[in-house]
C-alpha cells in the first residue's frame, strides 16, 4: 500500500515530535528542542514542562527565520570547508544549539550554566 503525501507527512511530524522529546531527555539542562524547515517554519517542537518561553511568539518566528536564513546561505560553501556540523550560539541567559539534517533543522536551547555542553551536543548528534 502506497502512503499519501499526507500520510508521509503525518508520519516525518510524528518522528520528529519522537526525537524531539528524546533530546529534552538527555538533560535537565535542555530547555527547548525543536526542527525547523527551510523557511524558518516550526515542524514541531517542545519546551521542557514547567519553564516559562524566554521569547515571545513573534520574537521567536524572527529567530528561527534568521536560523534558517543563516543554514540556507552555508550551502554554498559546503564544497569548499565541508558539511556543517553544529553551530552553538552563547547568550547571557541560555545556549543555542543548532545542527541540520536531511534539510531540516533541529534547534535546541540549553541552560547557560550547563558545563558539559559537548556531552550534550554529542548525545543529541546520535539521537537525530
């Protein structure tokens, strides 16, 4: 039996919300774990229970469209320096981990006194 385009997609969002909550699971310091399209488009994600957004809505459309638009233009040069691995960003109050896979990107916020910041981006490298 051959699976409709809706039901492709119901199944790739049901695998993401799966992974999603694998990566809160990796530590108490993961904050927010969601994939993002191309455009800057949430997929699905999850803020770990209990903690309140630091963004708000519309702040956090203009984040990941700027995540995404920042992903978009390193194509180019994947030739030239490689394929991207992971791109942390530091913030006063939090970490971002982004890392990109089969033109989706997974964007993960991780609480700034987390010391074990590469156990963390290597466990959430096996989990996606």
């Amino acid at each position: 039996m051959v699976k409709t385009p809706a039901e492709k997609w119901k199944d790739a969002v049901v695998k993401y919300r799966k992974q999603c909550q694998k990566i809160l699971e990796i530590s108490d310091s993961v904050r927010y774990a969601g994939i993002v399209n191309t455009y800057g488009r949430t997929l699905t994600g999850m803020i770990k229970p209990n903690l309140k957004p630091l963004l708000q809505s519309e702040d956090f459309k203009n984040e990941l469209f700027v995540i995404s638009t920042l992903i978009s233009l390193r194509k180019n040069s994947v030739s030239s320096i490689g394929k991207l691995e992971y791109v942390v960003l530091q913030h006063q109050k939090i970490t971002i981990l982004v890392l990109q896979k089969n033109d989706v990107t997974f964007y993960v916020s991780i609480n700034r006194k987390e010391k074990g910041l590469e156990k963390i981006i290597s466990s959430i490298k096996k989990t996606i």
